[in-house]
C-alpha cells in the first residue's frame, strides 16, 4: 500500500454513504478508513495520523459538531462537515467550531473530491513550496508573522495552521495595510459563504477564528480591528 496517498477517515452513521464514500475516494487516490460515530472515530484517531476528516453533522450520540469542536481544541486536522441542513445558521455554526469547509447533502460526488483537494492543496502548500522565495512580504502583528510569499503565518517561528478561508481572509487584509474592507468585499475575495447577509456573517465567523490565531487577546483585538457600520482594517506593526 502506497503509504504517501492522502489518509482520508470518513465519519457518518450511514452504513451505505459510508460504504460509497470509501469505496468513490479510494477509486480517486486516497487511503479511505471509515467510523460509524464519533466513538469510533476517535478510537481510529488516536492510532492513525489521518490528513483530513469527512465529518457529518448529525449522528445519534455524540454529534458531528460535538466532536469537531473537541478535536480542534487539541487538533489541526482538516474537517470537511457533510451536512443535510442547508440553512445558513447551520452551516455557520459548523464553521465556528472549526468545520474547514461543508458540503450539504445531496452532493455531487465530484463537488466532493474538489473540496478534498481544495483543502489538501492549502494545508500541504508550505512543505512543497520548498526553498524561500526570495524577498518574502513579511506582516508582523506582534509575535506573529504572515510570509505572504509562502502563505505561512507563525508565532515566534512555530507554523499556524490556516485554513482556505482564513488565509484568503488574511491575505486580502494585509494587501490592503490600514484600509477598511467592508463585508461585501472580502465575501468576493475569501468565498465566505454567499452573498447578502449570509456572507457577512460568515466573514464575521472568520475574523473571529483568524483573531484567536493572531491577536494576543482576541477579545480586545489590536490588529484586526472592526470598523463599526463599515467592516475591518488590519493594522500590521
């Protein structure tokens, strides 16, 4: 077995989505275990070093967004939460505790292994970028660093994870230093959940997360800074 594919564990209490999912990833180049509930999911978890997690919601016990809120306590692991609620304060709360990205259900398996790689393709692009680009644009906001060249943040030289969303949110800021992006804008360029008041406040779900991985106290921010009625400034060192 090719140890170097990408290690997939797919979590859901449906025996027979559970079964296409293994059977439709491995098929497209993954290494696929499966859980039947959170339960088993952290058994498996706590053997094997798994890339990314394809989580559902709702599972009798403990629930999807029970579990994916424990693991990013302790965990970096990328989450891709299947969901069979469209609604916008589900798919919220399901970024909030700490969902990468989620795909309602029906979905169209292709749609599936897009997010995968989407995903993958951020978390690994640091490691295969390789040597340093020369003359990196550097943002200081304290003891925290974005290298904007290599799409890496790190706090006294320890990397940070971030996830698409976040590093998408960040970049936009700090290309702009000190100007006011409003909530529309930085919908259009990070993808933040759709348009309208949707999309607001998904961005607002956001800068809350990239605040907990940048500011000293996210409670009282000191570099991404909310500008009432308008939207939000980064303000680097």
């Amino acid at each position: 077995m090719d140890t170097e594919l990408p290690h997939i564990l797919a979590v859901d209490d449906d025996d027979r989505l559970r079964e296409l999912l293994r059977k439709y990833l491995t098929e497209k180049g993954f290494m696929v275990s499966t859980a039947s509930d959170a339960a088993d999911a952290r058994n498996k978890l706590a053997t094997i070093d798994f890339d990314l997690i394809v989580l559902d919601l709702m599972m009798p016990g403990e629930s999807g967004l029970e579990l994916a809120g424990d693991l990013r306590r302790t965990s970096a692991i990328p989450i891709l939460m299947l969901t069979a609620m469209a609604e916008p304060d589900d798919r919220i709360t399901g970024l909030e505790q700490g969902a990468d990205d989620y795909l309602a259900k029906p979905f169209e398996p292709r749609e599936l292994l897009l997010r995968i790689n989407s995903i993958l393709r951020r978390v690994r692009a640091p490691a295969a970028n390789g040597a340093v680009a020369q003359g990196p644009a550097l943002v200081r906001l304290g003891n925290v660093v974005f290298d904007m060249e290599r799409n890496i943040l790190s706090r006294d030289g320890t990397p940070i994870r971030l996830t698409d969303v976040e590093e998408s949110l960040l970049r936009a800021l700090a290309r702009h230093p000190g100007a006011v992006l409003d909530r529309d804008e930085l919908t259009r360029r990070t993808g933040a959940g759709g348009g309208g008041s949707e999309g607001g406040r998904a961005v607002d779900v956001q800068v809350t997360r990239l605040r907990r991985k940048i500011e000293p106290d996210p409670k009282v921010p000191r570099y991404l800074q909310t500008v009432r009625g308008k939207g939000y400034v980064l303000r680097p060192d």
